[in-house]
C-alpha cells in the first residue's frame, strides 16, 4: 500500500477476506487500503468485520473511528474514539 499500488492491494485483501476462515488482520489492512482509496463506507465495514473477530483490535477501532469521520458520522466516531481510548 505504502508503494502506491493500494488497488492490487484491495484485490489481494478481498480475495483474503473471502477465505474460508479470514483473519482480522486482513480485514483490518482491508480497511486501511480502503481509506487510501478514499472508499470510507468499504473502510468502516472492513474495520468493523475486524472487530467481530478481534474485539481489541486497537488498529481497527481507530480506523473506524477515522472512517466514520470522514463519512461525517460525527457521533459514531465520538464512540469510537472513545472506545479506542480505553484500549
């Protein structure tokens, strides 16, 4: 992602996700390609898929935190940041 090929990245990672048991770590790096593609609604479902498996995934509840900012969830975010402060 860092080498500005965040598209083959998200190809990677949603083939990655659809394995039969996905880790929480693909759906958090899933989630943070999707920002850098500005694609903050697939962002947020990335992370959230990340908590159902890893419920203190730090990473991921500050990339929720992030993604629902600049979807202009302003109060969804609050919760978020709020919950990434107590981890």
């Amino acid at each position: 992602m860092d080498l500005g090929r965040t598209a083959e990245a998200i190809e990677a990672l949603q083939r990655a996700v659809r394995l039969p048991e996905p880790t929480s770590e693909s759906y958090y790096l899933l989630g943070q390609a999707s920002l850098q593609s500005g694609d903050y609604l697939r962002a947020k479902e990335s992370f959230q898929r990340a908590i159902v498996l890893l419920p203190d995934h730090t990473q991921a509840v500050f990339g929720l935190y992030t993604a629902c900012l600049r979807l202009g969830l302003t109060e969804e975010a609050a919760r978020y940041r709020e919950q990434f402060q107590r981890l």
